[in-house]
C-alpha cells in the first residue's frame, strides 16, 4: 500500500478506531476529543508517532537509509532485554512489520499487518468453533 488518503483512513479506522466522514470536501476523523481533517498518517511522522504509541511499535534505523518498524505485544516492552527475548522465542503470530524508507510510512504498513493478522486469527479461531457448536447441537437434537 502506498502513503495517501486510501492508508491514511485505514489507520484512523482499524488502528485508531475513529469514524471517518466527509466535510466540506475534505476526510475528518472523529476523535474522542472531536473531530480534525484527517491526518497524514503514512506521510507525517508526528501523526504516525500517534500510531506507534498505540500499538506500541518499535521502530529501528538499518543499512542503506532503511526504517524496521515492527508491532510485538500489546503492552510496551519493559526493557530491551524483554524485546530480545520476544525475537528470540519467535512467536509472531499477531506481529507486524514493515521496511521502509520513509519511517511515518513504514510504520502506518507494520500497523495494518499487525491488524490484518490479528483478524485472520480471529476468523481462524471463529471457524475452528463453529464446528464444535454445530457438533453439540445435533448431539443434543439426538
């Protein structure tokens, strides 16, 4: 996905969870503190850092002018010894990460991953007890 609108609503919506409508022409997203034109999420890194803080990125400079942003746990890491800790044991299931150039950019794509797996998680887990219902079920029809 590429920095613009179309990422930045996506970020306000299944990131932030604000509502986005249109005013005047423009995209506002409506915040807990009111409504603002829509912020430049994957272009401006003061408006990423809002996202960063939110699912808790760290975002790391690497070789050749490169950003590595990646979304771990939920809570923010309590020290660098715990955030080696999590690479180490390797469970990534519900991470995201992204390289990049531009670091408000990397970070916006790191943070869609993040959700996108969580949400295959969770369809995958809603899939898995369905059966088991249906199963029960019948077995009480029975």
């Amino acid at each position: 996905m590429r920095p613009g609108r179309e990422l930045d609503s996506a970020i306000a919506q299944k990131i932030m969870g604000y509502t986005i409508k249109v005013k005047q022409k423009a995209l506002w997203e409506e915040t807990p503190l009111g409504e603002r034109p829509l912020r430049n999420y994957s272009r401006d890194i003061s408006a990423a850092w809002e996202v960063v803080e939110k699912m808790n990125i760290t975002l790391i400079p690497i070789q050749e002018n490169q950003w590595f942003a990646l979304v771990g746990r939920d809570e923010a890491w309590s020290s660098p010894a715990a955030f080696i800790q999590y690479l180490q044991a390797g469970e990534f299931a519900k991470s995201g990460a992204a390289v990049g150039e531009i670091p408000a950019l990397t970070i916006c794509l790191a943070a869609i991953k993040a959700i996108e797996h969580r949400e295959s998680l969770e369809d995958l887990a809603q899939s898995e007890e369905l059966p088991l219902e249906a199963t029960a079920e019948s077995e009480l029809k029975h």
